[in-house]
C-alpha cells in the first residue's frame, strides 16, 4: 500500500508564484524559490511547479525564467520535484530531468501527440512522467480540457483518457478539478472516485482544499494517493506540517512525518 503525500503546488508566470480561481484572475503569491525553502523545511513530500503561461493556447513558450527557478530549488529543497507548463517533446522532458526535475508533468500534449508519453516513459521512466488531467463538470459531464483550461476537448473521454495514458506509460495521474480550483471548498470526490476505479496508478488529487479535512476526504473517501494544494498553503497559516499532523492522527497512513 502506497503511503500519502501531502503536495504544494507552485502556479508560476514569469518567474513568480501566482495563484487565481477557475484558471482566471491570478495574483502574485511571492517568490518561488524563498517558498520553496520554506516547503522544504515544512515536511512537504513533493513540490509541483507549472508554468501557466506556457500552458495557455497560442503563446509561445520561454523557458529562461522556469529554468533558472528549478536549477535554484533544486540546490536547496531535498524532495521530489515535478515540474510541468507547455511540455509538448521529449526534449522538454530531458531538459527539465537534466536541471533538476525528479518528474516531469505533461498535460495538453499528452492529448495532442498520441506517442508521446510512451516516449518520454521510455526515454526517462514512467516513475518520472505525470500526466495531468483539467476537468471541468458541463451539463453533468466530466469534460476534459487543455491549453490552462481554456480548451473544451468534448471529443476526449476522461475514462478513455485516463486508460490511455496509464497504457502509455504515465507513472502517475494529476486529476485537476476547474471548477474546485481555488474555492476552497473541498475536492470534487465524485471526480476522484471516477478516476480510481479506471487505474491502478497513483492519482494526485488537485483543485479545491481549503481545510486538512479536505485532504482526509480525499484519501480516505475516494482512495487517492496524494492531495496537492496550493490556496490553502498560500492564503493563511496552513502548512504541509500541520497536514500531515492531522492527517496522522486520523489515522492515514503518511510517507514522512
């Protein structure tokens, strides 16, 4: 049995941490490496940074900034690292493994191009490729999108998805709800259980915590391997720490503490 994580995600646009709701209206949150240090210091089990901005449609991709973010963490924090944002190639995914990324998290290309998470999972390993999933509930239906969520894909089936990629190679599914993110009010548990059933890989529940009971909710009622957060670590004085405290004493099963 797989022992939870507890995971921060750090939302980065031009080299600084940004946090909205619904994939719109982001704000500064800070500076990614000095949070990093603190992530680092707080027991978190992971760190995920996606770099939005290269996730939207039409924008063309400059890496210099998310480069030199990850070459700094990578020297102070002492956990995994998964970084992801605009990953469409095989090259993308070496170069980022090669400066300092444990794991490398793919998301509209995992779509677009059919080979290229078996690639990558050959040319790095599947324990180092994630694949994100942006899921959005329209007319009561589970609708994949891409592009930072600004793409309705109606013709991609999230349970054929999800197979697919777990056939391809992916080592671990990010399950991201639209329309949780950044509420704060729980994750979407019918989302999470959908997503269980069709895998036996890790999922990575995201979009949505704003209390530890969340968390508990989310291993423990819909059987999940990891909660990431980022709302609830950034606005207020909750931390990866306290979580896994919490998360102890109800009895879950954590990786670290």
């Amino acid at each position: 049995m797989l022992k939870a994580r507890v995971i921060p995600v750090l939302l980065l646009r031009d080299g600084r941490m940004v946090k909205g709701r619904q994939f719109k209206d982001f704000r500064d949150t800070g500076d990614p490496v000095s949070a990093s240090k603190v992530y680092n210091h707080q027991d978190a089990d992971e760190l995920v940074f996606i770099d939005i901005e290269a996730s939207r449609a039409g924008v063309r991709k400059n890496r210099a900034a998310l480069y030199r973010i990850i070459e700094k963490v990578s020297v102070v924090c002492f956990m995994p690292l998964c970084v992801g944002g605009g990953v469409d190639s095989v090259d993308d995914v070496i170069r980022l493994i090669r400066i300092g990324a444990d794991k490398v998290l793919i998301n509209t290309a995992a779509f677009e191009d059919p080979c290229l998470v078996y690639e990558a999972s050959m040319a790095v390993g599947p324990q180092s490729i994630v694949v994100g999933i942006d899921v959005k509930k329209i007319d009561g239906r589970y609708l994949v999108h891409t592009h930072c969520g600004q793409v309705p894909r109606p013709e991609l089936d999230l349970v054929s998805c999800v197979r697919r990629m777990e056939a391809s190679g992916a080592g671990e599914i990010l399950i991201n709800s639209i329309d949780r993110d950044g509420m704060m009010e729980g994750y979407d548990l019918e989302l999470l259980k959908q997503v269980r059933v069709q895998t036996g890989l890790p999922v990575i529940a995201c979009g949505g915590a704003g209390h530890f009971r969340h968390l508990y909710e989310a291993l423990m009622g819909a059987k999940v391997d990891a909660v990431a957060c980022a709302s609830m670590f950034h606005f207020g004085d909750n931390n990866p720490l306290r979580a896994k405290a919490f998360l102890k004493n109800k009895g879950v099963l954590l990786k670290k503490i």
